[in-house]
C-alpha cells in the first residue's frame, strides 16, 4: 500500500507525502481506554508536514537525554498523567485543519488538560 501511495503523484509530491497512517491495538475494550492504560499506536506519515517524524514517544515525556540514567521513569508503564487516546484523536484534528482542544471530554473535566489535549511533541503546526 505504501508503494502505491508513493508511485501516484498528488500536487507538487506523491499520495504518501500526505497521508497518515495510524497502527493501533485493539481499543474495543472500552471507549477511548482507561485510566493507566497502554496503547501502543504507531503514526506513518506526516500529513504534508503537519506532523513531527522520525521519533520514538513514550509517556510520560519529560527531557532526558537519550542514554540518561531513566532510574525515575519504567518505560512502557502508564503513569496518571499519561494522555489518554482522546489527545491523540484531538491532534490528528487539529493537523488536519480542525482545531480541536479536546476529544469527547468536557469542559468542566477535572483530569488535567494535558490528557486530552493535543499532544505537542507530535504537532509541526
């Protein structure tokens, strides 16, 4: 698929240069995860430049140099600030042209912002 993505020309590029594919685990289990929950997602693409590329994410962010001690930080664990998969949905929106501040959460919600939000370190807009 992402040969032929490539072989057909769109604009001043090919199909690829804009798409975006999203490799996600089974999240029928409940709606939108729960709480502490791993969810492994894989991005390919960048929607025309839309997106950051070329990285590996795992919450929580926080700066560390790669090769740093990690000592405070299991990777793959899920922590209570980790973004829930609200905040993915409200990033592909937002870098598709649909501003969106959240996802299915209300405005009123008590969970901090960052959960739901657009995630930063994927955005190039």
């Amino acid at each position: 698929m992402l040969t032929k993505l490539q072989e057909t020309k769109e604009g001043t590029g090919t199909m690829l240069d804009n798409t975006l594919l999203v490799f996600m685990s089974d999240s029928a289990n409940q709606q939108h995860s729960w709480r502490n929950a791993n969810w492994p997602i894989v991005l390919v693409g960048n929607l025309g430049g839309k997106l950051k590329t070329g990285q590996f994410v795992s919450y929580p962010v926080r700066n560390q140099k790669a090769g740093g001690d990690g000592a405070s930080q299991v990777f793959g664990t899920a922590h209570d600030t980790n973004p829930h998969t609200n905040a993915l949905y409200a990033t592909l929106l937002t870098a598709v042209g649909k501003a969106c501040d959240s996802f299915n959460m209300p405005s009123a919600s008590s969970e901090a912002k960052s959960t739901y939000a657009p995630l930063p370190e994927l955005l190039n807009v």
